[in-house]
C-alpha cells in the first residue's frame, strides 16, 4: 500500500517538472522524497475493520403515545440484514379485535391495548445465526377521557344541551327525574335520544342533575359525569318548544320583552300543551294575554291554561279537538274577556257538558262563543258572570239566573228545554235575542209579560212551534228594528201591533190568519217575509211607505189589497207559488219595482196597468194562464225581459203577434227564446 503512495507521488512531481510550474534543485527533489518515505515507513499497519456485525444484542427505547386513542409506538432496535424479531404480550388483559400488534415483527409496531391496563410485553430477536435473545417492555394504555361539553345557549336555563365526541358510542343517563330527552343531532341512524352524541335535556325548574355517558369498550364501562343545575323556565325555551323563533311575526312582546301574544292557528305543534308535563317551559308564558289556537293540533283544553296562563283575556279554540272539556282550574283565568270555542269534530247535538264550578269566577268574562259544542248546563255559573256581554252557545235550557246579566247585550242560544225565565226581561241592555228550541211538544213557551223593560233590544228571532203567542207589552219595544218569528204557532199578531214604530225588517212565518190594522203604522218597515194562513192582507197595508222587499212566496194569499199600489218605494216583490188569483189595479202604481216575482200563481189575467211599470226589467210568470196578454204591452218600457214558460194559453201565433206589437222586450217559453227589436 506505502509503495502505491510513493509511485502516485513521483507522478504527480514528474508531471509538475514537466509544465515547468515548479523548478526544484535535484538536492531539494532527493530530500523531499526521502522525507516522504521516512513519513509513511514511520505509520503503523492498520487492520481493515468490518462496518456490519454479524450479532447486536435487542435495544428497547420508551414506546410513544399516539393520538390514536388506546394505542402506542413500540421502539426496539432497527433490525439488520438476515435478522429477525417478534413481539409477544406476557401479561395483561387479552381479548379480540381490542388488543394486538399491527404488525407483531416490526420493531417499531403500534400496540392498541384496553385503555388503563397494564401489559407486559416482550421482543424476541434472532441474529444472522439465529442466535435468540429477548428483552420486555412494561407498557401502561392511557385512561380514557371523554370530554362533556356544555353546550347550552345563554339564554336557557332548563333545556340544557350537552355534547360529546361523536367517535365515542355511548349513553347517556340523567338523575333524578327530568322532563324529557331529544338529540337534533343528524347522522342518518334511527335510534333512540341517550345513543346521539349530543342531547337536549329538558328539565324541571331549579333542580341539581347529573348526566352520566357510559361508553362500552372491550368489555369494560366507562362512566363520564356532568354535574348542572338548572334555573327558572325561560320564554325562549318556551317559544323553541313550540317551534317559534324569538322574531317571529306568530309572537308579540310588551316593552319588557314578555310574550303577551302568540298566534298559534293551524300550527302542528300545538298539542304540546296538553303535555306539559314532557313540556314544562310552556310555564314561562305567564304574561300571555292573547292565544290563538284555531285550527291547531291542540286536542283537548289543557289544565296548562289554569296553572299558567292566569293573565289570559282573549283564548281562541276553533276548530279544534273533539268532545272538549273545560278543566276544574278553568276558572283561574280571572282576567278572561273573550272566549271561543269549538271542537274540529262536531260533537253530537244532544250532548250534554256541565261547566266546572270554577267557571262562575270569570269575573272579567265579556264574550262567550261556543258552537258544535253540546249542550252546555252552566251548573248554576252564568249569573256571575258580571261582565258577560255576548252569549252564542247551545244550552239545555235557559238558567233561572240569567236576568242577573245586567251587561249582557247579546244572545244566541239553541236550547233544547222550552222555558224562557221571566226575569229576563231584567237584561235591560239586551240588544240581540235569538232563541231556536230544539224541543217539539205541547208545552207552551211564553214570553215574559214585561218583555217591554228590554228597551235596548234591535233584534229578536224566536223559532219555535211552541211559541204560540205574543204578550200585550210586546208592541212597546220601541227600540226593536229586526223581529223574525219562524216556525211559530202564532195566529194572531197583538192589535197594538203598529205601534213597534222602530221596525225596519219583519219575517212572520207561522200560522196568521190575518193582520191587524195596526200594521200599516209599521213606517219604516223596508223589507217583509210573511208564510202561513193568511189569505189577505189589511187595507192599511198600503201605508207602507218605506217598504222596499216583499216576500211571500209559497203563502196562502190570494190577493193584494187595492191600496198596494201605493208602495212608491217597493222594489222587489215575490209570491211565487202563492195562491194568489189576481192584482189589483192600483198594481201599475209601483213606480219603483224593479223586480216581480210570480211563477206558479193562480193568475189568469193582467190588469191594464200592469204595464205602466216604469221601473220594472224582469218578470216571471211562469207556470199561470197569463197567455192572453193585452196589446197594452206595446206601450210597456223597453228592456223588460219575460219568463212565459209552461203558461197554458200561450201559442206561437199569440208569441209572434205579441212580438210584432212589443219593441225592445225579450221572452223565455216554450216555444224558445224571442226578442223584440226597437
């Protein structure tokens, strides 16, 4: 090798000797190369050392924590060519799939064990001569640690959302008795609330809770506690029940932002307050003060409104439910003003409900409405309503004690027993009076005899066939102006009868044999419906001046007083199918009537002045042997339009000449339809 270095050296001289870049003595030449031999005969010799061992013995260095949860990086010596190894638990909990080695001859495998455990664990190392040698490793799986987090908005105090890692497959638990659990966590598997990672706990007001996740794992439980403690029940709980956002248009609020007002009509979610026991933040709607429920899914009326809604004053439920019932604690709702009620589904007619006692404490209540609901029996309540103003029900009869309803200034009632109490005449500010009996018997209903102490009353409807007459003091109703008696068993009006000088529409369908002559006084009557036996009308009849509508369709009349042509401002009369035979003369006097009404009559002719009419534009006179009508008809008023169907004596040479005569008139018969040109 020194012998090399020299021959290398005396080369590289030779070659700088050469190109002339050093000039050397050949003195200087001999004791530089002796220099050199004397340097490299002076080094000792150096063996050749081999770089890769044929054997090592097995190194462990401490293994990694990964963030993989129960797992570890094992760290034993890098294996060289042509060696071998293998890891091996000694000692430790064991069980598939939970514990193993991803790869058991790597040195450097991860090792997943049972979270807490301890384990023994070996590494065994073969050498190029497959020499074995082994060394352990004492391992400890970190604890698990799940992490509850409170996730709970700021401004709710009882509905409480708790949350977890969502890799953690676990369930919750929550101590001592709470309301209800919901999870809205989403991730496409149907299974029950305490499996979602993240839940809503609804709790009661002011109680200490525990929630607890236990999660499964190799065998093993593992439990996580939350220790809360909820508050007072919150408005914004309240609303996020009912499926409202705290803006929403459906919610009003005062100036110290409580819920007075919620419009809850047609909504789905409403049934909810007949569980407020799974609901208890409806509680929080203390300051309500209008609630529309009409048409929502509520399905009975809850004890809820009694316990909590005690500032109500107007309560809508129509529309919904069926067979309701008004619970005992009804009656707290002292603040009450406006009640409507009806049930979705309409309950039998003949179904009787009795009100709680408590109902009677309505002190404030000013309006009742309550329709397809039965038969109410107010359980003696109804005359300590104080404030009551308006009544529209069905009642099993009509209470002793309803003349103690000094405001009341309406009521609509179908009742089934037919009895009307005297005193309720005492209702002096009565205004509206309408009563249909349901009963069908030969018991007589009868007006109290100083019915004429109502004062204020505008309008009465009576139906009933048991009403058989009118008291003496009735005709002192100054102030009425609408009276309809249908169905009644009257035969005979009282005489004084003209004297109801307020009286603007009148509908009498009964069993009249006439009118009194009192009735012409009737002055301002504008519109009148009359039935039953009557043939004939009284002479004063005529003195109606402010008549507009006449209706007596189906009647017995047979004929009209002469004095009827002085209704100047009649404009409508109808009598078809009446027994009416003739019209008087005076008949073409009726210089307002617009409208004539006559089919199916007893008519056989057409007084001359029939066609003066100066307002008249359409006619029906169908189904009367009217065929032989006079040439007076061509001096009639243009656009008058004719219905001649079925008329006996009408044939087409009359319908031509008739046409030929008429200008500017049209005509329905059976012959078809005509129209006479200008």
């Amino acid at each position: 090798m020194i012998i090399n270095q020299l021959r290398k050296f005396t080369q590289m001289f030779s070659h700088l000797k050469q190109n002339n870049k050093i000039l050397l003595k050949k003195s200087y030449a001999f004791i530089i190369i002796t220099a050199c031999i004397a340097f490299f005969s002076s080094c000792k010799k150096i063996e050749e050392v081999q770089v890769l061992k044929d054997s090592f013995e097995p190194t462990l260095s401490e293994p990694n924590v990964t963030d993989e949860d129960f797992v570890i990086n094992l760290n034993a010596r890098a294996l060289q060519k042509g060696e071998s190894g293998e890891w091996k638990i000694i000692s430790g909990s064991v069980l598939d799939n939970f514990v193993f080695f991803e790869d058991k001859n790597n040195p450097f495998s991860r090792f997943k064990g049972i979270p807490g455990e301890e384990y023994k664990l070996r590494w065994t190392h073969w050498d190029l001569n497959k020499k074995e040698s082994s060394i352990e490793i004492t391992v400890i799986i970190p604890s698990l640690d799940i992490k509850i987090t409170d996730a709970t908005p700021s401004n709710f105090k009882t509905i409480i959302t708790l949350q977890v890692n969502p890799k953690y497959k676990g369930t919750w638990s929550i101590t001592p008795a709470y309301a209800r659990l919901e999870s809205r966590y989403m991730d496409g598997y149907a299974e029950p609330f305490e499996k979602k990672p993240v839940i809503n706990i609804h709790g009661y007001a002011n109680t200490n809770y525990t929630a607890t996740y236990t999660y499964k794992y190799a065998g093993k439980e593992f439990k996580f506690h939350k220790v809360f403690t909820t508050g007072d029940y919150q408005q914004e709980e309240a609303l996020y029940e009912l499926q409202l956002s705290p803006n929403s248009r459906e919610v009003r609020r005062d100036n110290n932002n409580n819920v007075i007002e919620l419009n809850l009509q047609a909504s789905g979610i409403a049934w909810i307050m007949n569980a407020s026991e799974r609901y208890p933040a409806l509680k929080s709607l203390k300051w309500l003060r209008n609630l529309n429920l009409g048409g929502s899914s509520l399905g009975q009326i809850p004890n809820l409104f009694g316990d909590a809604f005690i500032n109500l004053e107007e309560l809508n439920l129509d529309r919904v439910g069926k067979d309701l019932i008004f619970p005992e604690n009804f009656g707290n709702l002292t603040k009450l003003k406006k009640l409507i009620v009806a049930p979705l589904n309409f309950s039998a007619p003949d179904r009787m409900v009795t009100l709680p006692k408590s109902f009677g404490k309505l002190k404030s209540l000013e309006s009742f409405i309550a329709s397809s609901f039965g038969l109410i029996d107010f359980n003696g309540t109804l005359g300590d309503l104080d404030n009551l103003k308006i009544l529209e029900l069905s009642m099993k009869a009509l209470p002793d004690n309803i003349g103690e309803l000094k405001k009341i200034e309406k009521i609509s009632s179908l009742v089934r027993d037919p009895y009307i109490p005297s005193n309720l005449s005492n209702c002096e500010n009565l205004k509206i009076l309408n009563l249909r009996f349901l009963s069908n018997t030969d018991t007589k209903i009868t007006l109290p005899a100083d019915i004429n102490k109502l004062i204020r009353l505008e309008r009465l409807e009576l139906n009933s066939s048991m009403l058989h007459e009118l008291p003496e003091s009735f005709s002192d109703l100054k102030a009425l102006k609408t009276l309809y008696l249908n169905q009644v068993s009257l035969k005979e009006l009282p005489q004084n009868f003209g004297n109801l000088s307020s009286l603007e529409n009148l509908e009498l369908y009964g069993k009249l044999n006439y009118l009194p002559k009192s009735f012409g006084n009737l002055n301002k009557l504008k519109s009148l419906s009359l039935g039953g036996n009557l043939e004939e009308l009284p002479e004063s009849f005529g003195n109606l001046s402010s008549l507009t509508n006449f209706y007596a369709a189906a009647s017995y009349l047979k004929r009209l007083p002469e004095s009827f042509g002085n209704l100047k401002n009649l404009k409508e009369l109808n009598a078809q199918r009446s027994k009416l035979e003739s019209l008087p003369e005076s008949f073409g006097n009726l210089d307002a009537l617009e409208k004539l009404s006559l089919n199916n009559c007893n008519l056989t002719v057409l007084p001359k002045s029939f066609f003066d009419l100066k307002n008249i534009s359409i006619i029906y006179l169908s189904g009367n042997a009217v065929g032989d009508i006079p040439d007076d008809i061509s001096r009639m008023k243009t656009g008058v339009v004719f219905y001649l169907n079925q008329v006996p004596n009408l044939n087409l040479n009359k319908m031509n000449y008739i046409l030929s005569i008429s200008k500017g008139k049209t005509f329905y018969t059976d012959f078809g339809y005509f129209y006479a040109p200008i």
